[in-house]
C-alpha cells in the first residue's frame, strides 16, 4: 500500500513537469571523480555503460570490516567481467590514506578502491553512515542502495544477485522504442 502511494505521489510529479519517474525512483549518481588511496587519479569515465558496484567505508568501521570478504568474494566473482567494476570509496571520515592503505594491505583485499578527500562524493550520494552500498546501473542511475551491514542481506551471492539483475536489464541502445 504505502508503495502505491509513493509510485503514485512520483507519476504525479512527474506530470506537474518535476522531472520523470524513472528520474525520482533511479537518480542519476554523481560523477565518479576521485583519487585512488594512493593519490593517483581516477578516470571516471572508466566506469560509464558499466555496472558500477559502490561501497563507501573507513578503516576504523567494524559493519565494513565485516563487509569486506564478502565483497571481495563477490569481486573475485566479477573481476573479469568487463561490464562489471568495483570501488569502495573510502570517505576520509575520521580516517587517512595511510590508515586505510594499512588496513587494505594487511588484510589482503584487492578490490579497487578511491579517497573521498573531505567527504564531498559522500555527500553528493547523500551517505549518512558507513557502509553504504550501492549498484549503479549501465545508465548510470543508481539502481540499489543498502544502508550498514548484515550478512544476510549483504553477503556475496545478495551482491551478486543485484549486479545480475542490472546485467540483465537491455541497454539504452538496445531498448526498442514503441510508436
């Protein structure tokens, strides 16, 4: 019931001219722009028309330490996928590179990941705590979005179900327009 009222609340909006409904259920992320840990830059057009998985963390973050093998698992899954990539975004809260590059090397992850300098990524995907996940679409919309940790809904194969699920979905090319 109270999804009805919501999807029914966004089509009104989107008749008053408030944008469409694809753009109020999906919003568009914000540009991937960002450094790695190490201070390198990161070209964030590697990520467009890809399924971008997104997790924004700190090393001082017990939910993410707990996160963490599962989305290396899931990583590990789809490293080789070239419609698929991966960057856990570290936010800089409370926490430094050289923190967070001790953290990763010590415990052997090898997923990408980014610096957040100052939070300013965090704040454009409106995070409010760590972890947050989510999986952006080949669209670039963002597609799912999970707030903290729970290995029965954050584990590998739940991760892996909704990359699935946006591999699925057709491409804006390949969507057939009907007259």
């Amino acid at each position: 019931m109270i999804f009805r009222m919501i999807l029914l609340t966004a089509l009104a909006l989107a008749g008053l001219g408030c944008g469409s409904t694809q753009d109020l259920l999906y919003p568009e992320a914000p540009p991937l722009d960002l450094t790695t840990i190490g201070g390198d830059p990161i070209d964030a057009d590697e990520y467009a028309g890809k399924v971008v998985f997104v997790e924004f963390w700190a090393s001082w973050c017990g939910p993410c330490h707990r996160a963490f093998p599962h989305i290396q698992e899931a990583y590990d899954t789809y490293k080789d996928n070239p419609d698929v990539a991966f960057l856990l975004i570290n936010t800089s809260w409370g926490d430094t590179r050289e923190q967070a590059a001790l953290y990763l090397s010590l415990k052997q992850y090898t997923f990408p990941t980014a610096w957040d300098d100052g939070g300013r990524l965090a704040k454009a995907f409106r995070v409010k705590s760590i972890p947050t996940t989510f999986v952006l679409g080949r669209d670039g919309r963002i597609r799912y979005k999970k707030v903290g940790f729970n290995p029965a809904f954050g584990n590998a194969k739940t991760y892996s179900k909704h990359i699935e699920k946006e591999l699925q979905r057709p491409r804006e090319a390949e969507v057939v327009q009907i007259q």
